[in-house]
C-alpha cells in the first residue's frame, strides 16, 4: 500500500531556517523526480556514464572523418548531459541537508564522475582544435549534420590559442583544470571551495531578537529574511551579528580565500591569460570591461545599502 502524503496548505506552514529538515512539508523541498526517481536510479545512471564514457574513448584519433566526427560529437552531447543531471541530483540533494555525510560522499561521486569525463574527454577537444580550418570546412560540405554542432565548435576553436600540449593539459586535468569545464562552475568546487562550504556548515552563529521580540537563532538560511526585515532594529542586529561572527573566522577564511585565488591565477597563467578574470570571463567571451563596470557602477551606488543595514 503506498504511503499517505498529505499536502500542507502553503498559508499553513511557516518557513523556520531553524527547523530539522524533516520537519520540512515535501511541496517546499526539491522535486527531484525529473532527474531521478530515487538514489538506486542515480547509483544506476553513474555506473552507466563510466561504461559510456569507455565507448567515447574509442573515438580517439578518428576526428578527422567527418562522419566520426560527428558521432562522437553526439555521442559526447549525449553523455555530457546525463552527467549534468547526475551533478545535478546529487548537488540539490546535498545542498538541503549539508551535515548529512551520506550526501555528501554521493555529491563527491557525481563529482568524480563530472571530473572523469572532462579528462576522458579532453582528446575531442585537442583533435578539433589541430583540425586545419580548410579541413573543417570541407567536413561540413562532406556531413551535412555536422552543423548542428557548428557553433559549439566554433567557440572551442575560438578559444584555441590557450590550448596546451597533451602532457600539459594532461597535468592540468590532474590539477583540477576548470577553464573548459562546460558546466556552471558552482558545482564543480575547488578543494579550497569544499574547505570553505565546511566552515561556513560548522560556523557558530548567535541569536538574534526578531521583530516579535522573541529570541530566533540566526542561521545562513534565516539571515536575508533577517536582513529585509521592515524593522531597522533586526536588520542591523543580523548583520551586525552575522559580521561579528565572520571576523572571529577571518584568517580561516582569508587562507581559503587566498589558496582559491592564487589556484585560478596558476591556471589562468598557465594557459597564457593576463589574469584569472580575463580566463574566466573568456569561457562566456565577455571582455573584463564589462565586470569592471558592473563593479563600479555596484561600488558607486553603495550608500542606500548601507543606510538600510545601519
């Protein structure tokens, strides 16, 4: 017999930063169906990326047929998106339970999955990129379906210049190289990233009075609820609370900061970029100018900010 869900009126429950997660009625948490029906079909999905990815290997040194070319292309479409979903599942079923140590190694699995195929893979790109553009350009006159992927290889081929030799790009896939990662960023973190995520989960935080005034414990979750509060008073006690807390960590945080940069600076020098930002940015072809002016515009436009949090 299955089991009966009964659906809690949204106007009935309040969200609490403070509640156990099981506490949490299942409309407000992730709906992760769409992905998986359940963590045995994850388990299932992960065994069959690593078989697919084997099968992807055997392209190597076939990319100057045009009809290869475009098979593995596919082939390689077709795998990259079951590893998003797979990080994916794995990261949203972390996020909403960060002390559960059985998520965590499941995320650290998607993870080595995303970080087994971007190496396994990395041969497609460096095979495109020494295609000559004559060559290329004949492989799209020879298969015609090839210009499906005419702007993906357009903008690796973009970016070919900062390819290195395969022992260097070799050492930084080893390095843990994201440069060509072709997913969002936030879920493939750095060991620094990791570091820091851990102790911002273990971080202290105090009590604060809310607008009732009744003692609430301050969490990350709670705080820009806490921050956007009608109540002057609350805001600058969250914030103020919330900043205390952070100075008492703040060499942890400067040291993990400082790794993390110094990380993306030896990559970017490594692929021969003026600087990590320009290295970056290059993934998406924004010009640094861009980020610079939302910056400054940002930096100029401070003060009603902090007259609402002082």
């Amino acid at each position: 017999m299955a089991p009966l869900v009964i659906a809690v009126p949204a106007s009935a429950y309040t969200p609490d930063g403070n509640a156990d997660r099981a506490a949490v009625p299942a409309q407000f948490k992730w709906k992760l169906a769409p992905l998986f029906a359940d963590d045995a079909a994850f388990d299932a999905a992960l065994s069959s990326a690593a078989a697919e990815l084997a099968k992807l290997s055997l392209c190597k040194g076939t990319l100057a047929d045009p009809a290869k070319l475009w098979s593995c292309l596919d082939g390689y479409f077709e795998l990259r998106l079951a590893v998003n979903r797979l990080t994916l599942y794995a990261h949203l079923r972390f996020d909403g339970a960060q002390k559960d140590a059985a998520l965590q190694s499941r995320n650290d699995r998607a993870l080595k999955t995303l970080s087994d195929f971007m190496a396994g893979t990395s041969f497609l790109r460096e095979e495109v990129l020494s295609l000559p553009d004559a060559a290329l350009s004949a492989a799209y006159a020879r298969e015609p379906k090839l210009a499906a992927f005419r702007p993906y290889l357009d903008e690796l081929r973009r970016r070919r210049t900062h390819l290195l030799g395969a022992d260097a790009e070799r050492v930084l896939a080893l390095a843990g190289d994201n440069l060509w990662a072709e997913i969002d960023l936030n879920e493939i973190p750095s060991d620094f990233e990791k570091a820091f995520r851990s102790a911002l989960g273990d971080l202290p935080l105090p009590q604060i009075t809310d607008e009732q005034g009744k003692p609430v414990q301050l969490t990350l979750a709670s705080y820009p609820k806490f921050r956007s509060s009608p109540d002057r008073r609350v805001r600058q006690e969250a914030v103020g609370k919330l900043f205390a807390t952070f100075k008492q960590f703040q060499h942890l945080f400067a040291s993990t900061l400082a790794g993390q940069v110094s990380f993306n600076v030896f990559l970017a020098r490594s692929r021969g970029y003026d600087s990590a930002l320009a290295a970056y940015l290059d993934k998406d072809d924004i010009s640094p100018a861009v980020y610079k002016n939302l910056i400054s515009t940002v930096n100029a436009h401070l003060s009603p900010l902090h007259r609402y949090v002082a």
